[in-house]
C-alpha cells in the first residue's frame, strides 16, 4: 500500500514531497522503509516496528473496553448505521450492565483478551463455547458439529487501520484448530443493501454467510436488529494456517 506521508528527506534531497511511505505488513508486525519516486534506490532507516501482542483480560480493563465500545458507536453513527448500536453513545446505564455481564460471562465459559500495541490496549475479543442466546437454535443445527463461536471482536477507532482485527481472527482461528472443533462461528450487524461492510468484511477473511436472524428487542431496551450468522469449517483453518 502507497500512502503519502511527511517524513524526513532522503539523504541528498531537500523535499519531504519526495518521500513515499511504504508499508509491509504480516499479521504481527509492520516494518516502514522509505523510497524517492525519482530515485530508484532504496533508503533503509532504521527499521520502525509495530507488534501487536495479546493477553488476558483482565478486570482493570474494563475501561478501555467501554471506551472502544464507544468508539464504534459514535464512528457508526457518523456513516448512518445506528440500527447496530444506537445513534447516541453509550451512557452510565449500559456501562454498568456491561460491567455486570463480561464476568458474568467469562465465569460460563467466556473466554476473554485484549490485544496491545507497544503495551497500549487496542482490541478485545471473547470466544464462548455456547452459541449467544440471540441466535435462533436452528441457524446452527443446520449443520451439526462442535463450535467455536466468537462472541465480541472490537477494535477502538483510533487503531483502526493496523491489522488489529485481522489479528483477532487469526488468533480465533487458531483457538479453533486447538480445541478441534467443527465449525468456527460468528455473528454481525446486517445492514441494509450497500451498507452491509461488517458482513463482507468477515467474508473477506474466509468465513461464509450461513443465515440470516432478526435479534428481538429486550427488556432493558435494546431494539430489534438484523443479524448474520457466518462460518469456517476448522478443516479449511487448518490448511489456510499452514
């Protein structure tokens, strides 16, 4: 990817505009090198490495959670996408019965992590071994098998744009192929014809769309939205991780 960027002349040039920031990327570390358009050799600095790490989460981290949450919201909203969060930011209410509902979940069986950038948390991600009370019974017993089922991946927005989700998922799928499950799933937002990116971007990542649902309003307020299941069959994991 080419990107124009600021950055320090090349030796033997005085024009920053000469500069083009060349970004290589792997699923764990980016390394930046600059080149001159007019010149065809390469300037070597020294190399700037980003690595993103993962670890447990932890109670502390609730926090940088909510404010992620809140990150996507306020983003989504901006593109006209309240029917997946809401238009307004989330607010003392919500945060509370989230603070409630991560251990509450993590005590049946959920297992949570957040990703980190130079020790900076950036993403979240569970994995649960149940299928989420949302999700009609038959959207998976369709096709039988055991399952690994992401239950949230989020990145906060200002970290958007360097791998941190593609991260997450590799990092599932690779939790998938330990436990030998059958399946790995997951569920998103659909939107409406032309705004259902969040759908195609999982698909972009091997998973496939299964079926449709429609999550019904709740008591503590939340509105009825539309859903997509998607999937991997492990197997598939396996030869694309080799």
């Amino acid at each position: 990817m080419l990107q124009a960027a600021s950055l320090p002349p090349i030796p033997g040039r005085s024009r920053d505009s000469d500069c083009i920031e060349v970004t290589s990327r792997r699923t764990t570390t980016y390394k930046t090198a600059k080149i001159s358009p007019s010149n065809p050799k390469f300037y070597h600095p020294p190399p700037i490495v980003m690595s993103i790490t993962i670890r447990q989460y932890t109670e502390p981290d609730f926090e940088f959670l909510f404010a992620a949450f809140n990150s996507c919201v306020e983003w989504l909203a901006s593109k006209g996408l309240e029917g997946q969060w809401g238009a307004e930011p989330w607010g003392a209410s919500t945060k509370e019965r989230l603070r409630v509902k991560i251990p509450k979940e993590a005590a049946n069986g959920a297992r949570q992590w957040i990703a980190e950038i130079d020790g900076e948390p950036v993403g979240y991600l569970d994995i649960t071994p149940f299928r989420p009370d949302y999700l009609p019974a038959s959207a998976t017993e369709e096709k039988p098998g055991s399952e690994t089922f992401v239950k949230n991946l989020v990145v906060h927005r200002k970290f958007v744009g360097r791998g941190v989700g593609e991260f997450l998922l590799q990092f599932a799928k690779r939790i998938a192929v330990e436990e030998k499950t059958v399946w790995l799933r997951l569920d998103c937002w659909r939107g409406p014809a032309g705004k259902d990116g969040l759908v195609r971007y999982y698909e972009g990542h091997g998973f496939v769309r299964a079926r449709e649902f429609v999550n019904p309003p709740k008591e503590d307020g939340e509105e009825e939205w539309p859903g997509q299941l998607l999937e991997i069959k492990v197997s598939e994991i396996k030869t694309e991780l080799e």
